[in-house]
C-alpha cells in the first residue's frame, strides 16, 4: 500500500494530528513536483502554511470528511508553492485508521488549467478545449461546437501534429516554443488536416509549470474551428498568409510603406475591402494575386 502511495500521480500528502498539533507525516512525488519542495522540507511542518489562510486546517479537514455534507467531498482551494505562486488545486482527503491512530491523505489535484479555461469562458467564445503534454501528446480534449465529426476519444494520446497541415507546423511549433520559453500566453493561427477535410483554426496557448517552475505541458483553447470551404473571410486568409510566411504586421507595413494602422484594422477584418493598390502591394509581398485573399477583386 506503501509503494502504490508513492507511485501515485495524483499529488497526495498524509497529515497527522497529534498533541493539539497537525504535522505532515508523508508525501509523494506528485506532490514534491506540484509544491516546488522536497521532502524533507515538509516532513513534520504544519501543513497550514502550504494552504492559502482562509479556514484553520482542522476545520479545512472536518468540511472534506464531513460526510453530511454532500459538497464536502471536495474543496476547490489554493496551495502555496515554494516560489510562492499560488497554484488552483480541488482538495480531497480520505481517512487511514489504524489501531489508535489516525491519518488523513490530502489528495490535489491541479486544475489551473481548468481554471484558466473557465476564466476565459465567462465573456469569450470557445468552440473546444485541449491538454497537451511535452511531447505534444493530446491528453485531454473537451468540445462545445465543432464542425470536426470524429469524437473527441479519436484523437486523445495521438500527437497534435498529426492534424496539423505541413504549411502550419513550423509556425505553429514556434508558437510553442515561444510559450514555453516566456512563459506566457501566446496566439496562433493553422491550417488542419483531418481525413480528407481542411479547417482553420485560432487558438491561446498557455504553458504549465509546477511550484519548481518545471514545465509541465499546455492548456490550449480552441477560439475558432472552420470548415474551409465555408469560410470566405478574406482578414482569416490574410492572417493565415502571414503565419505560414512567418511576416508580421509590423514586417508588412514597413515593406509596402502602408501604415501599421491601416494594416491592423485590414488582418482584424475592420476593413473588408482595401483600396485595389493597396490589396496589390499586400498580396505582391505574400507572393499571390488580390483576389486569393479578397475574391471581390477580380480581373
């Protein structure tokens, strides 16, 4: 039972009260990895300090096990990392009795991915939500609308890139990188191939990292999935243009001497039909005709 305690994904941690007082008496390596400390650095502390204050610990443990209470059996609460970030955790607990003695594991799941997902949703559109681990494993997959058939086991423990057409796997791997590498929530934009069928895809990628700041994989959300041949949005053709030539706005307004302004309210779609000259110079520097990026300009 000892063995499987230490194996155990789930970050888990067994606390003890003894004397009037609550000690950590063991952990696991899930939870070394979640907390940023090391074992022996918790090992008799009161678990108190790694809990954000709100509820004295017994009672924090008197709610979970309170089986009167049908929402007791969980908490959603916040751990105090050895950075000291708070990481979002839902906290459980199960007793140990043995003899006269009395254990409890305290079990935490991350779900600041979760979280971030929820967030996000209040005030913005969602069309699906992914997990992505290190390896660009697809771990976890959660659809709202999608025109994609398949269900959403089809495509779980596959690699990402497997739907990810050849023009957009460049940019979008550096889309990864550059989240990974600073941080912070970066945008994308690709093509994906899926059986015979093609869509656009927009999406936020956040990286994860646990309280040693060990990266962990990403939370991806799904803002925008279109059928192409449904979509005829000529701002989407242009921003799918410059991702795949790797040009940005900025790029693009310096080498056709159009205004960064006038360039930006063009890829936002707030101007859905530039001046002909205009078009020109922009399609010329991405190397097609007017009318593959906006079909109103044809010869």
């Amino acid at each position: 039972m000892q063995n499987v305690f230490y194996l155990m994904k789930e970050p888990m941690f067994i606390v003890e009260l003894e004397h009037d007082r609550w000690s950590i008496r063991d952990l696991n390596q899930s939870f070394t990895a979640l907390s940023g400390y090391k074992k022996n650095e918790l090992l008799e502390a009161d678990p108190a300090g790694l809990l954000k204050e709100g509820l004295p610990f017994g009672q924090l443990i008197a709610r979970l096990t309170d089986e009167a209470e049908e929402a007791a059996a969980s908490l959603e609460w916040e751990l105090i990392s050895k950075s000291t970030a708070a990481v979002p955790v839902r906290l459980s607990c199960r007793t140990l009795q043995s003899d006269d003695r009395t254990c409890y594991v305290i079990m935490c799941q991350d779900i600041a991915g979760q979280r971030w997902i929820e967030e996000y949703a209040v005030e913005n559109h969602i069309d699906a939500s992914l997990s992505v681990d290190a390896q660009f494993k697809i771990r976890s997959l959660e659809r709202y609308y999608s025109p994609v058939k398949n269900k959403a086991s089809h495509y779980l423990n596959a690699s990402l890139f497997d739907f990810v057409a050849e023009s957009s796997r460049k940019p979008l791997r550096k889309a990864f990188d550059n989240a990974r590498t600073g941080g912070a929530v970066e945008q994308a934009e690709a093509t994906l191939q899926i059986g015979d069928s093609v869509y656009y895809v927009s999406a936020l990628i956040k990286p994860l990292f646990n309280g040693s700041r060990a990266f962990k994989g990403y939370i991806v959300i799904v803002t925008s999935l279109r059928f192409h041949e449904q979509e005829e949005d000529p701002s989407l053709k242009l921003r799918m243009l410059m991702l795949n030539k790797n040009i940005s706005a900025t790029s693009l307004a310096q080498s056709t001497l159009i205004s960064l302004t006038t360039i930006s309210k063009i890829r936002n779609g707030k101007i859905k039909k530039p001046q002909r000259l205009t078009a020109e110079l922009i399609a010329g520097r991405l190397g097609v005709k007017p009318e593959t990026i906006w079909s109103s300009f044809k010869r």
